[in-house]
C-alpha cells in the first residue's frame, strides 16, 4: 500500500493543475489499494483455515488411535507429541509450516511402540483414551 501511495502521490505531482488526471489517478490508487487489503484478507482467512484444520487433523488422528495397543508410558509420549504438535501449530507463520508439523506429528505418533493385545473373541475391542488423556485435556484447547 505504500508503495502504491508514493506513487500515486509522484504521479499527482506531474498531473498538479489537471484534475481530471489528479481525480482517475486517486481512483486507480484506491481500487489497487482495496485489491491488497482483498488479497490480504482471503491470505489471512486461509491461514486461519489451515490452523483450524491442522488442529483438526491431529485431534483426529489421536482419537483414531487404538489406546489399547499402547502401554501407559508409549501413551505419555503420545501426548507430548500432541501438546507439541498443537504448540508448534498456534506458533506456525505460514500454512506450509502447519502441514509440516501435521506430518511430524503423524510420523512421531507411527513410530511409537505397540504392544500386542489380542481381544476376547466374545466381545469386540473397544478403544477410548484413557482417563486424563482426552485431546482437549492434553493439548489445552
């Protein structure tokens, strides 16, 4: 936007005494001047966008996991790498950084150990995060 004042403002100083020049030169400025602030606002609203689904992402794939494939200390790291995620993620300038920490944090969650449980034939497996462990408690949303 400075850059268009200060040239707007050097092309009226050429055009001093024509005010029809003076006049379509304001109205060139101005319409330029509300296509940034246009341009900045949708950037602003993807970037909120991209937070908001980045969060989502990975309170979707924490709630995904299966907990009971996983021992209480595997689960502790598991929700560090949450609350980390979501800090990095509130912290990120730009949506590429969100998708990368997504990824990471999909990578560190994968690459904790699983133990095998093997469930009763008679009941179906059920899988819930464990007392304390929900994501609104671990990642303080």
């Amino acid at each position: 936007i400075e850059e268009i004042i200060a040239e707007a403002s050097a092309r009226i100083d050429e055009a001093i005494g024509d005010e029809e020049a003076i006049a379509a030169i304001v109205t060139e400025a101005k319409a330029a001047m509300d296509e940034v602030l246009v341009m900045e606002a949708y950037d602003e609203y993807v970037f909120n966008q991209a937070l908001e689904n980045s969060k989502r992402e990975v309170e979707s794939y924490y709630n995904a996991l299966d907990f009971d494939s996983y021992t209480d200390d595997a689960l502790a790291t598991i929700a560090e790498y949450v609350s980390t995620a979501m800090a990095a993620i509130n912290a990120a300038e730009t949506v590429e950084e969100m998708h990368s920490i997504v990824d990471e944090f999909k990578s560190n969650v994968d690459s904790v150990e699983k133990i095998t449980v093997t469930p009763p034939t008679s009941t179906p497996a059920t899988s819930a995060p464990p007392a304390g462990q929900d994501i609104a408690t671990i990642a303080r949303i």
